[in-house]
C-alpha cells in the first residue's frame, strides 16, 4: 500500500495558490491514483471553511476548461486549512499536533510547498526543523521553493547554506515553472529524437541563437519585489538561462535528472559575456509612460511601491558566447523585457547562410528553426523554396507544427508537471544548486556592470523596444 | 524589334494538343509580350475555321479557371490550320509556300513541336529538311520532341541519329514534361538554398531514398503504346529517374543547363541494379480485374489493343545504388505502378535512426523529407515530438508546406513552363542525348532481365498493390 501524503503549502492565501498550485493539484487528484491530502497554510485567522469559500471562485475561475462543479466542491472540501505565522513557533508546533492526531507522524510523507516571499524561506524551513517536522527515517519529507532563489551568489549561498542545515540537496526542489512548460520538455525531444539536428547543432552550421522572452505586461503590483529584482534576475538568470542550456547542452548520457542536470551545468560554467567590454554586449532599459493596445499604461518610475528615480531595469538584452568547442564563436543572445509591443518566449535557432553563391537571384535567407514556448506552443523551420509561378525567385516558407494545437485542454500546466515531479521525487526539472549557483556567478557579473556608468539606461515607451 | 516566331505543331488533332499545348499557349499569350504566331498542322482536311471549331470546347474546358470566353476566342482565331500527311512532301511544301507568301522565310523564327507517335518524328524531320524549313543562318529552326523518345538504347540512337542529320543537338528539345512541374524545380531549391539540407544529404545521414509515382488510372485508350512500353518505359526511364537525378546529383558550378545536365549525367551513369541478381531487386506486375473506388475496371488484358497473354508490366518496383562516393550503399527505391489504391508522385528522403538508444521508452521513428509532386506539391518533414500530455512519449509531427496552396491558379502547368523554355531557347529543363543514352543503357539491363524466366509477373488485383 502507498504511503499517506501531505502536501503543505505556505502562502496558500497568496494569488499563486490560487491560480497555480490549487488547479494544479486538482488536475493531480483527477489525473491519478494517488493524490495527497492538502493542508493550507495562512498568516490569516481563517476556519477550513473560511478557507474554501475564499478559494472556491478564484480556483474555479483558474480551472477554466477542466472545471467541473462537483469535482471542484470534492477537491476544495477535502483540503485542511491551518494557521501559520511564519515567526511564531507554536502554530509549526500546532500543525505537527494536527498531524500527529490522524497519523503516526512517521508513517507519513510530507511534501512542503513554499509558496512564500522568499524571505521566509528560512524561517519557515527553520521552524519546521524546532518542530520536527523535516527528519523522519521511514518517511519523505521534501521542500519545494518557488523562485527567485537568492538575489546575487553571496545572497544565495548564505540562504542555500540554511536551508541545508534543515533539507538535504536531495530534498529541496527549487521551482523554475519554466522547465514545467511542454515546450522546454520537447526541447530535449526535439534534439535528441531527431537525428537530422545533431550534425547541424554546432558552430559548424549554427550561425547565432536567440533566447527571446516579451511580455506587453508591466510588473503590475509587484513593484517591491521588482524594485529589488529588475529583468535580469526576475527573468534571465532562471527561465532564459534555463532555456539555453537546454539548447546548448551536450547529449547526455542518459536522459534523466543526473546526467541532463550535469550536462546543463556545464553549459552554464560555459557562459561568458560576448566582448571583453561589458558595455558592447548588454544593454538595459526601463519602461516610460506608453500604450500598450490602445490603453495608456504609467512608466515603471509610477508604478505601485517604485521609486520615482528607480535605476531598475525592464528590459535586458545580452551578447553571450559559451566557452566550448562546441559553441566557440557562436554569439548567444538573450532579450527580456516588460511593457514590450508582444507577448512571446521563444528560441531561435539561426542557421548559416549558404554558400551558393551565384546559385539564385537572390542570396536566400538563412534557414531558423523556431521552438515557441508561449503563448501557442510549436515548432516553425523556416526553409527557402521555389516561388510559385516565378522563375526562379526564392521565397521564405515556414514548415509549422502547432504543438499547442495537438491535444488542445489535455497539456498540463507547468505547476501541474512539477507538483507532481515533486510527489514523485523526480528532480530533473528543478534546479539543483550548482546550477543555481553557476548562474548566478554569470549574473553578478552583469549586475556589477549595471553598477557602473558603462551601460547606459535606455528609456524606452511602453509599447515599443529600446532603440 | 524581336523576330516573328512561329510554332507549328504537328499532330494537331490529338489529346495532348488540346489539353496541353493549347491551353499552355494560351496563357503564355495572355502572361507575356512575345508569344508566337501558331499553326496547326493535321491529317485532316480542316479549314482554319473547322479547326478552330473542333477545338473551342475542349480547350475551353481545358483551361478550367484560366478560362476566358473573349480571350480564348482571340487566341483560338489566330489560330492557322494547315494540312500535313505526314508522308507527303508535297504538304511539306505547301507549308512552306504558306510560311513564304507572309514572310521573308529567313527573318522568321520556327518551333516545331511534334506532338506525334514518336515513329513519325523521323518522316516529319526529314520532310521538313526536304522542304527547306530546317535550316537559316539568321533564324531559330527549333524542334520539340514529345517522350517517349526511343524503346531502347539501340533504337533511340538510331532515332537520334537520324534527327540530328537535321536539327543540331542545340535545336533539339526532348520533353520530358516532369521537369516542368513546379515541385520538381523546387529540388533545387529546396537543396541548395537551404544550408541545412547539404550536410545531411549523403550516405552519412540518409538511410534511403524512394521515388515513387503511382496513379489509380490504368492504360485508357493507349493499350497499343502501351504493349511496347509498359511500366519501365512509360515512366521509370523518363519521369522517375529524372526525378532521382536532382536528388541526387552534386552540387552543381551553376544552376544552368550545362552544369545541371552535367550533374544529372553523373546520376544516370552511376546507377547500378544493388545486388547481384536482378531477381533480388525488380519486381514486375500486371494488373487484374477490381475495383477502383467502388467502381470495377477491367484486367490489364482485357484492355483495348492489348494481348489477351500480354507479358507487358504495369508495375515496376526496383532497388538501385548510385555507385559514387556520396551514396555508396544507400538503396534508392522507385516504385511505378498503373492501378494502384492511390494516385500520387513523391520523392521520399528517409533518415537513418536516431544513435539514441535508452534515451525514450521507445525508440523514434526515422526522419523523413517528401517532396510530394503531384497531386498537390508540397514539403513534408516528419520529426519528433513530445506528445501533448504525456510525461515521456514520443510521437512523430510533421512539418508541412503546401506548395499548391502558396498562389493557387497562379502556378503554370508544367507544358506552359516547357514550352516558353523552348521559345526561349533554355534548354535546362530538357533531355539532352548524353541523358537520355545513359537512362536507356541502365532501362536496357532491366528490360533484358524482364527477358529471362527470373523476374516473375506479379498479376496483382486492380485497387491493390502487388504482394
């Protein structure tokens, strides 16, 4: 018989339970044998019943197609809710009694879902451990973390270290919802189950890669978070990064969480910046006052709880290399920004052109093959072909797979992907320290640029790119 | 001024003149400045306007959406008739007498397209010489051969032979009207101004290659051709390896009629039967009485003008090898067949399998490149993917163009594409002899081994494939 488990969230009143974890984890129980039994967790005063009323509408509302009626009310009515404050000691204690009055508390797996500013992370984990709620010598007891996991490599380490004391490497699964996505999972299809790729993934035959992510959205409330974060660690140093090293990576020997993540982390270590001087290879921007489909939107310096002379950046767009023979001398590029005309992620894999000269007209265009992560998942190789009814004039023409389009309402969410990894302890798709660590080596040296006068803040209105 | 230019067909009254060449006449009328005065030329005691008569509603259909009642009229009435027996050179004269009584005969330009049996190519040729219509030192005295042209590497020489005592090899255009189908241009294309194709299109990455024409229509009214022909000479010495040639060919200096033609005979040369024992790598068939799509036809030897103990095929399947270094080993396959469940011409590029052993449950299919000719062009690319949904199963997408659908009514057929070459005097869409004297060399081995008792007669049921 399979073990009982619990799947404890902290911050179950915040917006990501809501949208994320709680339609994820209904999609689990509806999928699957074995479901865990939810306990929410709240600063809050609330009853359970508080609790599901709270819930039921916006968890309704983010279920969209999947929702059923009675299937929502099963799924609600069976999660338990219990008060937690993050510094009080007695409610982790109050929450071990809870468990321990149905259970054998060693008999019992518990997944830890830390849905919390990061700044909790500790304390929370901390008084897990005061309550002796993180050891069990049957049991499992694992913690997941939601990104940004740390702020620079010195913030990072010092949290990974205490996080350690509390869960092994083994049991901490950091969150990169990214790598949840069905389109960065077929990367590794893509690459690897079609043998007309590898010859051609290689200096050799690739010209330039491009790892692209644009959103027409601004940082809506999250202005204090952001304020701290900017583009370049909100976005690139997890999801681009990520992102890349997929793309990038040798073909493992295996493809399971030990060799992909070892095979990703070199890649990583292999990140260098383009040219020596930082300022030929990263550009930043912020946000001014602008239109985004038709509608004024304010300049990031108006935004909710950002300073009127904020120097955090919007948009971050680098020139990257990877320092390894297979990639020598093929430039990286990676774009991120807010407030950007489209909303898109997508890598762009850019071919060389052609020697054929004197072949055609026209010097054809270089053949790319696009994987597009969102918001319609696909694969687009744009080829050159014959125009119809021309003589002999080239025309760009694009092979299209809609991946999206496949099996429309049964491709899970990325969440619904990684809680269940996490139920499974399966850790390929989160990111293991080392990587993190490496990532943000590369990152600090970009925020250290940031810090002198060198790259300049481009002023960009919303609705448009930095020139 | 550009020249007057005539373009005299004989065998007028036929099928292919009315569906093909009229129609494609029509429309170089109505696309270009310059198109030719016509006559044409027939058993028949026509007068012009008998002519044109008779012709009105089969062109008129023919031309489907390029039909235009005022337009066809115009085109149809400068139509000249002029009546020729073929073995009669006093008809000759009064061609030419006709030509004179309009024009300086040394000013005006002359194609002569022989849309007859092929056993009238030399009367008429010889007729013509005699009548003192093959030959000016100002003007163009070109001669259009329709296919086929000769029954075997020793017939077709003499037939050459005996032609080019009349028309240099300069003026001799054999047709192979394959070559003016869009999708086959499209070859040179998709090869050559796309980089990613060059560094797999070898033995290294190519498993095999298949060419493959098969239509649901069986042999109509041509059954006394047919007997002489069959399956091998209808359509694998011409059509299929025309096809294979720009396949497989090298790149060539330039995408000229030299160069091609240059590389194309390298192909035909190269080609080699892959074992040892012709019975290991020919199939022959003929087709039965059944049914196709629920309508029952007759048996290969129940068709008018063949014998009721005919031995002609009318499905060929053969695996070859190109004995040069780029495809040392790799099977190419061409599969011919009249009668078949479906009609359909494509070229299929099949990938060798992925080295990826242990990386998915199971192992991915090849990669496969179709160019589909006909009924609809097109590319089709099948890859892997992730299936949608599924945490670790592979499924093969494919990445599709539709060439027919890019400017639909605007590609031309392929006689239109020929005959404006041969206006022109571009001749890189047609056999030269070098060509066509490699293709009957290799068609002869196999019409020899057909010969013997070794490659028996599939007899398969009309609807079916031969076993």
């Amino acid at each position: 018989m399979k073990k009982k488990m619990y799947f404890i969230i902290f911050g179950a009143n915040g917006d990501l339970t809501k949208r994320k974890l709680l339609p994820a984890l209904y999609n689990i129980k509806n999928k699957t044998q074995n479901s865990p039994e939810i306990i929410a967790t709240g600063r809050r005063a609330y009853t359970t019943k508080d609790y599901i009323n709270e819930t039921k509408e916006p968890v309704s509302s983010f279920l969209k197609q999947d929702y059923d009626k009675e299937k929502t009310e099963e799924f609600l009515n069976a999660i338990e809710y219990q008060r937690i404050e993050f510094n009080d000691k007695e409610t982790f204690i109050s929450l071990k009694d809870f468990l321990s009055k149905q259970n054998n508390i060693e008999d019992i797996d518990i997944i830890y879902y830390l849905a919390t500013a990061p700044e909790f992370f500790e304390t929370v984990s901390q008084n897990l451990r005061e309550a002796g709620l993180t050891e069990s010598k049957n049991s499992v007891r694992r913690a997941v973390f939601e990104k940004p996991f740390g702020r620079s490599l010195e913030n990072a380490s010092k949290l990974n270290s205490s996080l350690s004391s509390v869960f092994s490497e083994k049991n901490i699964y950091r969150i990169d919802h990214y790598l949840g996505k069905e389109m960065l999972q077929n990367i590794l299809f893509i690459r690897f189950a079609n043998c007309i790729f590898e010859p051609l993934w290689s200096k050799n035959h690739i010209e330039s890669i491009e790892i692209i992510s644009e959103e027409t959205q601004g940082i809506g409330t999250r202005g204090g978070y952001y304020e701290e974060s900017g583009a370049l660690k909100d976005m690139i140093q997890n999801h681009l990064m990520q992102m890349l090293s997929l793309i990038a990576m040798e073909p493992p020997e295996k493809i399971n969480a030990e060799h992909i993540k070892a095979e990703k982390l070199k890649v990583f270590k292999s990140m260098k910046l383009y040219d020596k001087n930082p300022e030929d290879c990263i550009i930043r921007g912020q946000y001014t006052a602008g239109e985004i489909n038709g509608k004024k939107v304010p300049a990031y310096r108006d935004e909710e709880k950002v300073s009127k002379e904020s120097m955090t950046e919007t948009y971050v767009s680098l020139k990257l290399r990877l320092d390894n023979d297979r990639w020598q001398g093929v430039p990286v590029y990676m774009h991120h920004g807010k407030r950007m005309p489209r909303t898109g992620s997508e890598i762009r894999i850019n071919f060389k052109s052609c020697s054929c000269e004197g072949y055609f007209e026209k010097m054809p265009q270089p053949n790319i093959l696009i994987i597009k992560v969102q918001p319609d998942g696909g694969i687009y190789f744009r080829i050159n072909a014959k125009e119809a009814g021309t003589e002999n004039s080239i025309i760009p023409i694009s092979l299209d797979y809609c991946h999206a389009c496949q099996n429309i309402g049964n491709i899970p969410e990325a969440y619904e992907v990684l809680i269940k990894d996490s139920l499974e302890g399966e850790k390929m798709l989160f990111t293991g320290w080392e990587e993190l660590k490496a990532t943000w080596q590369f990152t600090d040296t970009i925020s250290e640029a940031f810090k002198t006068d060198k790259i300049k803040m481009n002023f960009y209105k919303a609705g448009t790119k930095p020139e």
